[in-house]
DNA sequence: ATACCGACCTGTCAGC
DNA sequence: TGCTGACAGGTCGGTA
C-alpha cells in the first residue's frame, strides 16, 4: 500500500462500523498518499499525507495569505473486530456481501473493507492516535511484572485488557497461559514473579509463531491478500474442549471468564 | 475504581 | 426440511 494514493472512497449506508461520520472519513482519506501502513496493537494504522485542498471550509478568512502547499496528515485507524477484513482487490473482483468501504487506489487496485458483524470500527484521526497499552513483542520483562502487579482480576481478563497489554485476544491469551502454565482463573496478583515472567515468555513466543504462519483462521480471517492463516491448527487448548492435552492427555477444559470462553488444561495450568 | 453482563450484529452448526 | 439455541478472533456502557 505505501506509496499508493486514495483516489476515491466509497462507503456503504450502515453507519454501525463507523466511529467517525461517513464524509469525514470520505474527505480525510480522498486525495491522500499512504506513506506507511503499520499496526498498534489490533489497530491497522495507515498514516496519509496530502496537499492542503485550496478551499478550505466554507469561508476563507479574507486577507489571510495562503500558505504554500503545505502538507496536511492524518491517520486512518481500522479495527477488524471479529470478522472484519480489508483486502486488496482488483476492481473486477466479485463485489462480496457486507462489503462497507471501498478506496479506489491511484495503482488500479481497490482497498475494500469487509465485516459481517459490523463489529469493526474505522476512523480518521488528525495524527497522534493513542492505543493505549504497551506492545506486548516489545515490552521489557520488568515493565510486563508492573502491568500485573496488585491487580485482583483473573490473569486472563488482565491479558485481555487492551489498556494494559495492546493486542492479544481470546486466542492468544488462553494459548499462552497455556504455554506458562498458568490457570487463566487465577488472580494476576497471586501469581509468582517467576511465572509472571514465563507468561512474558509464552505471549512472545504464541504471538511471533502465529504470526510466521500467518494468523488463526477460523472462519474469516484473511490477511489484505485474501490468504488464510494456519495457526489454528496448532492452536493447543483455544476450541479444543475435551480433547487430550498435547502435553499430559488430560481433556481440556472449557469455562467462561468475564463472557468469552477460556481453554485450559487442569492438569498443565495451576 | 473495579467487575460482571447485556448489547451490538450476522452467520453457522448441532440437536430436535 | 426447518426451527431454536448456542456460540463466534471484540469492545462498550450501564449497573452493582
């Protein structure tokens, strides 16, 4: 995508997967140069630049000088949700339901944003868009303690929790307490430093082997090339309730943790 | 401040 | 075949 331009956009009349007004998120990305695409934590951030527009608003202040083709930038922040997908398309290509976006690009290609659950979000922000949290591939081991420390909730509610950890989900969160050993019920607080930092370990670990095999599809994650993923079939506990622990062969549990479903083995996990 | 719980949506699948 | 209910990669706002 860097070094392509959004010559036009398309969006549909569902307002829901929309944090920021239709035609602002229509006028912000128009005309604009993706200079980089990057993510921060489940959030795809695309950073735009363009020419400021010549006519600005609805009155120009008279007697104001102009400034010379100064840059303007934004940001264009995408959150998949559950079953959102943004794919590079040709144009050509098959037009599929619950399709909410299309940027038509300077290249030819079509950027399209697909989402059935409309649980997705996008938005369009001035620069400076905040995720929150702290990268959990980036963390130091010490700053990872911290995040944990004198907090009541269950370990794997604190995982979930984008404020403290940005990016790791259901999956991932009951995959790497897996890995540690780690009962996802278990209080944040009441868990040893030495296990808190095997949990450091096991998040890098899960979420650098899921993303080498391109993400878990379980049903509609794609990647922008339409590819699907193959973590899930290395998925060790995430949906295998009553089947054998890879490890002891124990039957893997099923509860639920603050509404989502967590998997783990009685055995492993303490 | 913190913690559950329903709501937001559509689609799929198992069970009857 | 077709109905119903449970469940699904997430987050938010209301309520206790």
């Amino acid at each position: 995508m860097a070094g392509d331009t959004i010559e036009s956009v398309w969006i549909g009349s569902r307002k829901q997967p929309l944090k920021s007004p239709p035609a602002v998120i229509a006028a912000t990305l128009e005309g604009k140069r993706i200079v980089r695409v990057h993510r921060a934590g489940k959030h795809i951030v695309f950073d735009l630049e363009g020419e400021v527009p010549p006519k600005q608003g609805a009155r120009a202040v008279r007697g104001q000088t102009r400034q010379a083709a100064s840059l303007q930038t934004a940001q264009w922040i995408v959150h998949l949700g559950m079953t959102g997908r943004m794919v590079v398309s040709e144009p050509a290509a098959e037009l599929v339901k619950h399709t909410h976006l299309i940027a038509k690009l300077a290249s030819g290609r079509e950027l399209r944003f697909i989402d059935p659950r409309m649980f997705g979000k996008l938005s369009v922000h001035a620069g400076g868009f905040d995720p929150g949290g702290v990268e959990p591939l980036e963390v130091s081991e010490e700053r990872f303690l911290e995040l944990f420390r004198g907090r009541k909730t269950p370990i794997k509610s604190a995982l979930l929790n984008q404020k403290l950890l940005r990016g790791v989900g259901n999956i991932y969160a009951d995959e790497s307490l897996f890995q540690a050993g780690i009962r996802p019920q278990k209080r944040a607080a009441a868990i040893t430093r030495e296990r808190l930092a095997k949990l450091h370990r096991a998040v890098g670990e899960v979420l650098r082997e899921a993303i080498a095999l391109g993400g878990s599809s379980i049903s509609d994650y794609v990647d922008a090339d339409g590819e699907e993923g193959f973590f899930q079939l290395q998925h060790r506990v995430y949906g295998r309730e009553g089947e054998p622990c890879p490890v002891c062969r124990t039957a893997i549990r099923r509860v639920v943790l603050s509404g989502r479903s967590s998997h783990y083995c009685p055995k492993c996990q303490k």
